[in-house]
C-alpha cells in the first residue's frame, strides 16, 4: 500500500467530517435559534429534533473523523444532506436573486452527498478505527489492493 492509498482517506473524511463537527458543535450554543429555522421549514417537531441534529453532526462528525462505522455514518450524513438541501434549499421555486445563492448552496449539499457515497462504496480506508477493529469488508481489502 503506497502512501497516497494509507493517507489521503485520512485526509478525506478531516474534510468531510470537519463541516459536520463545526456545525455540530455551533448548534448546542445556538439550539434556539436552530429550532426556529427548523421551525420556519415547517419541520415538525423542532425543538425537540435539534438534539437529535446536533447528534448526528457532532457525534456522527467524530464518527466519520476516526474512522468507526464510517459507511454507516456516511450513508447517514448522505441521507441526512439530502433532505436539507431539498428543505432548505429549494431554489427552483424562488425569485432570481436568491434563486442564485440557494442554486450554490444545493449543489454544494449535493457535492458532499458524493462525497459520502464514495466513502460509502470504498469504506474509511487504511488509518481508521474500522480498519485497526477489523470492521473494514474483503471487498474493500481487495479494492485497496
């Protein structure tokens, strides 16, 4: 296994995890103002799903950082990305002017979703906890080889 194979998944899941753990770890300082976005969605339940956001970000962030359930996580953060740029991102059916912004922001969201389907389909690689617990499938040993 070269270096680049060893270390650049590492690298990988810093990036992808990082936009989660900050985002996780700016709402338990902010729940309110969370919820009431949330709210202004029309998510049902808000106040008491903002826990369960900051959750999945925060934790499920530290998660896809080290390496530990890294498939089921980023199938989780793929899913879960999904929905908020279909929610909070609507572009088609606003005016021109913010059509723009949130025409970035949807296919930002839609950019990390490839970005957790890769790591989905090719596991967290050589440096991760599911590699050193043996949790890593023989497809993706033989795929790495």
């Amino acid at each position: 296994m070269d270096a680049v194979e060893k270390f650049v998944p590492v690298l990988g899941r810093l990036l992808l995890a990082l936009i989660f753990i900050l985002s996780g770890y700016h709402k338990i300082w902010t729940m309110d103002a969370t919820a009431a976005q949330m709210a202004s969605h029309a998510i049902p339940l808000p106040n008491i799903l903002v826990y369960g956001v900051v959750a999945l970000e925060l934790g499920g962030g530290l998660l896809l950082l080290f390496g530990l359930f890294t498939r089921w996580i980023a199938l989780a953060f793929a899913l879960y990305v999904l929905v908020l740029a279909v929610l909070f991102h609507a572009y088609w059916g606003l005016p021109e002017a913010q059509a723009r912004q949130q025409h970035a922001a949807f296919f930002e969201h839609i950019a990390i979703i490839g970005g957790m389907l890769y790591v989905v389909a090719f596991g967290a690689g050589a440096l991760s906890l599911d590699a050193l617990l043996g949790r890593e499938s023989a497809a993706a040993a033989v795929a790495r080889a």
